[in-house]
DNA sequence: CGAGTTCTTGACCTATGGGTCCAGAAAGGT
DNA sequence: ACCTTTCTGGACCCATAGGTCAAGAACTCG
C-alpha cells in the first residue's frame, strides 16, 4: 500500500514492491497472483484503514463546524507533513485509472459515496443543532464538501505552503 | 496531448505516440529529445488551448454568479460528455507525477495560480456588483472556486452521472 | 521423528519500454 | 543539375517489466 500509494500504479514495479516487502519475487506473485491484484488489496487496506479514518472524525462530539474545521485542517496538515507528498491514495487512484480500471473506479467511487453520506449527515445535525441554516439541501452540501475534499487533498500534492489549503478550508467552513 | 491526456505520462509508451502521430520512432525522438521533453511540450499546449478557455469564459460579460454557474457547468458537461473521461489534464498529472516531477508539478501550479486569480477577480466583481457579500474574503472565495474545479474535474472521471456534479456546481454557487 | 504439504527464493523467460543510429528521401542553396 | 543539409523511418539496442518455475527450506501432524 505505502509504494502503491507514494508512485502510483504504473510506476511502480515489482521489484519496487519486492524491496518494500523484504521477500522474493516469488513469494510475491505466489500470495497475490499479479501487480493488479495486490494494487486492489492495497487500496482495500487503504479505504479500511485512511478513508475511515476521516469519517470517524467527523462522528465525534461537539459543534458541527468545529468538528469538520478539525477534520479537513487535520487531512491538509498531515498531506502536507508528509515528505512524500502522497495526497490520498483515492483521489490518485481516480485520475490514473478512472478511464482504464473500472474496478479500481468502482471501489474509489465507493469511497466517495460513503464519505459524502457521511458528510451529509453531519450537515442534518448541523442543521438541527442550528449551525446551519436548515434552507440548505443537505445532501448538496454533502456534495460540496466532499468535493472540496477531493479538491484539497489534490492541491496539497502540488501545494508549495499551507496557504492555499489553509484559506480553502476556512472558506468553506465559513460558507455554510 | 491527446495520448497523454487520455492515458497519463506513465501509461503511454514510445509505441502510443508513434501510432498517434503517424511518423516514425526517430522523427519522434529526433523532433522532442524524450518522452519526457514532448510530455511537458504537451502540458503547455494543454495550458495554452485548455486552460486559458476556462479563464476566459469568466471574462464575459453578465452577472457574475450567472457566468460562473455557466462555467462549471461547461466544465462538468464537456468532461461528462468526453467517451475518454479524460478530466483535466493538469488535474491528473498532479495527481501522478506531483512526488517526482518538480517541473511539471510547477507548470500545474502556475496553471492554479492563474486560475486561482481569474476567480478572484471575478468574485471582486461579483461584490462590487453586490452580488457577492462584501464581507467575504475574494482571495478565499477565489482559492475555494479553485478548489471545487478542481474536485469537480477529478469526479468527473468516476462520476456515473451528472447528479452529483450537478449537486455540486449547484450547492457552490448558492453558498456563495 | 519422518513424510507430506506448503512457502520461499532467485534464476529464468518473453515482451516491451525508452532510446540510438544509419541509410536513404526531401528540401534547400547555387 | 549538383551538392549539402535536414528529415524520416525503422532496424537495432539494452535494461527492465511482469511473471513463471523448479529446487530446496520450513512447517505441519500423526
């Protein structure tokens, strides 16, 4: 997941993965069968162990905005400690195989929908908790934040500072 | 362009872009040098052609929420409509090649950065027109414009339908 | 403990990636 | 018309991608 995650699926080789694992090539494709198959396994792990990560957060207590300023100032901070630059393993997935791999678009696709929903209900409660006015369409704004999350954890990939993201993130906080 | 738009810088070989050009191996490397050099030749053409077009459709005349609606809405339809899927090309090289490429990471910044501009301006416009609040920060509102094209370009590949893009655009221009 | 099963490994294989080179075709100068 | 220069295409090159395999190591289990 790590390699797959730092270069990418076409840029990464077998050996690349061979020196990650410490084990022989053999071993390799013995337990997973081929690059494809294990690319799969790894986005898997990365869905059940990143990408609920986030909408963990977003089911803790307290104010409603204060929870999502939290979660995408958390997502733009780590994006950006990490030395690799990575962004998310998702979003990379989508704009490299989204037009040859429906498989690999199908689980990303899945990850959204799930992020989204989680999203959406975080804007019901913020709505009936008064933060938000309740004249919004909460699953548009589900939507929106969503993909301001895709935006953001695109940006951070190319970001030279934490400017951009910072005034992204404020702004879209603000304008709910 | 073309080939590297529709299959990434890592995905397309030597072989891709003889067949697409329709000349020999050698012109090919004798014209640009590497795949390398004629994949950021293409980048630029894309910059120059692609980019520069969203820009000026914010340029027209009308109210500013009305030309900025229009814009996404050109960008979700065009990308839906594209049988290749392609997004944006800037969009995903980011996403590929941000951790090893410095060069065309830059390019797809500057590309942001104009882009992050010409929506600035044209929220500037929008509050002196008092169609935006003027309270709102247009250097903010501006990298959040930037940020929802470029979510909106990079679901575009995975989206099914143009619902969620729709909500999207939608929830982004009413928020505002 | 010993036989059978599973794992592991690195040598090996083929096709292709990315690129060079040269012989000849076109183009250009005079 | 001739020579020079540039352009072109494709044969050729080496390294690597992606994967297979056989032989031995390690683990099971009675």
């Amino acid at each position: 997941m790590e390699v797959f995650w730092r270069k990418g699926y076409a840029a990464t080789t077998p050996q690349d993965l061979v020196d990650a694992l410490g084990i022989g090539k053999g071993s390799l494709y013995n337990a997973f069968g081929s690059k494809r198959a294990l690319f799969e396994k790894a986005l898997c792990r990365y869905r059940d162990s990143q990408a609920l990560a986030l909408i963990e957060m977003l089911e803790e207590k307290g104010p409603v905005k204060d929870r999502l300023r939290k979660a995408l100032r958390f997502l733009a901070e780590t994006d950006l400690a990490d030395p690799d630059r990575r962004g998310c393993m998702a979003v990379n997935t989508a704009a490299e195989l989204a037009g040859t791999d429906e498989a690999a678009a199908d689980l990303v696709r899945r990850m959204f929908d799930r992020t989204e929903g989680a999203f959406r209900v975080l804007v019901e409660e913020g709505q009936r908790a008064g933060e938000i006015a309740p004249g919004r369409d909460a699953h548009a704004i589900g939507s929106l934040l969503l993909n301001a999350v895709v935006g953001l954890r695109l940006m951070a990939r190319i970001a030279e500072g934490p400017d951009r993201l910072s005034r992204v993130i404020d702004a879209t906080v603000d304008v709910l």
